[in-house]
C-alpha cells in the first residue's frame, strides 16, 4: 500500500486522535480507511469521525495493531486531491511478549523508509512531567525508541515532530524541552483534543498534495 504521510510514535502518544482530528479539520465526516491487516490482507473500512473516536482512541496501549490509511481529500486549484496518512501501530521499548504487536510494529518501521512525510507524534504531557520528575534536567532525554526515531527523522528532508496533549498542564514544559532538544528540527504543538495547531499540520499535509 504507498503511503504518503506516515504517523509514527510510541503507543498511546495520540496518534489515532491526531489522524481522526485532522480528518475533521479538513472538513471530512465519513471516513474511508484502507487497513493493512499484519497478514498482508488490505481491507477497506468506512465510519464516521464521531464513531471512529469512540472506538479508535479508548486509551488502552497498542490500540492500534494495524496500518490505517486515511483517504483524505484535500482541495488544490480546481480540483481536490486525495492523499493518504497512514496511522501506524504504536511502538514500544522492548520484544513485547505479544506476537500481534510484533509484528505490527515491525510493519510501522518498514513504512517509515516509504514515506514522503513523517509526523512523529510525541506526548508533551508525558515529557513534561517526566521533566519535573527529572533530578538532573541537563541530562534529561526521551526513551530510547522515541531517540531512535528522532535520529532516524533527522536524516529524511520531510521530518515533522507533533507535540501532543498541548491542552495538559504539563505539555508547554514538555514542548519547550522538545523545541530546544530538535535543534533545527521542525515541532509543532497540537491538542487533537481541542483542536490546535492544526494550521500548522495543514500546511505540511498540502506538500503531499
Ligand atoms: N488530553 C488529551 N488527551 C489526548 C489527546 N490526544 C489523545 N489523547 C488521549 O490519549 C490516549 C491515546 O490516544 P490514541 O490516539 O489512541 O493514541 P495512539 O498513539 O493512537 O495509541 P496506540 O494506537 O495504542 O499506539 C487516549 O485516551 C486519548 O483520548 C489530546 O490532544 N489531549
Ligand atoms: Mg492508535
């Protein structure tokens, strides 16, 4: 299945809620998704955004266990055209003991050499707090998957980082720290929840246009 824009990030950082918020800031109500089954097995699927969100993001980690691509139409001159995100299994530290969730993280690592444009989404809440938990915040750094995948962005042209849970208390530490950490790199906070910084995604989902 080519996919254009890949959402990556550990499990439970918002990445299904960043892809069904996206699709509803673009106007979208129906949803059409694409799931590549772990067997290799495509099927299609179509709910509406409101469904989608009660069923897709309950909070319970490794929601996600298959690549769902988001058909999106986005409008360019006259005529729309259709992109496709993909939502990824969320990744863990570890060999998790279970083997669905193995292989459904291996299939999200392979679709990162694939895509035009990464969103790695990261929890800025979670950082934040770990941060005020931190007895030495100068030696302060992200998990080991989460490192792994910046280093791995930073060598691609189109790496976007997405700090998520901006509506949190702890999130503008957490994103402050990343802004610093990323250097050069792009981040860009959002709440899926509230909606924000949406126009900053929507001008990176048009490159894929
Ligand atoms: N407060 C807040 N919570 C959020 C936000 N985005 C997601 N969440 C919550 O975080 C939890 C995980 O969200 P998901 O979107 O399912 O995360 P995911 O990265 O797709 O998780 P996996 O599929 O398990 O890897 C859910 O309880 C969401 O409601 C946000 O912007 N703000
Ligand atoms: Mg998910």
């Amino acid at each position: 299945m080519s996919t254009e824009g890949l959402v990556i990030g550990r499990t439970n950082a918002g990445k299904t809620s960043f892809c069904l918020r996206l699709a509803r800031v673009l106007g979208i109500r129906e949803l059409n998704w694409l799931v590549e089954r772990t067997d290799g097995v495509t099927q299609r699927r179509r709910m509406n955004v409101r469904e989608a969100e009660e069923i897709l993001t309950s909070g319970d980690a490794h929601q996600t266990r298959e690549l769902q691509t988001l058909i999106l139409s986005v409008p360019r001159g006259k005529a729309d055209r259709v992109i496709r995100v993909t939502d990824t299994a969320g990744l863990a530290d570890g060999l998790h003991q279970d083997a669905a969730v193995r292989k459904a993280m291996a299939q999200t690592l392979r679709s990162m050499l694939q895509a035009r444009v990464v969103f790695h989404v990261i929890d800025a809440a979670s950082v934040g707090q770990a941060l005020k938990r931190a007895r030495d915040v100068s030696a302060f750094h992200l998990d080991y998957l989460d490192e792994q995948m910046i280093a791995l962005g930073k060598s691609r042209q189109t790496y976007v980082v997405l700090a998520s849970k901006m509506d949190l208390p702890a999130a503008r530490e957490g994103y402050r720290w990343l802004r610093q950490h990323l250097d050069k790199g792009c981040v860009v906070p959002i709440s899926a929840r509230e909606g924000t910084g949406f126009q900053e995604v929507k001008r990176h989902v048009w490159r894929l246009a």
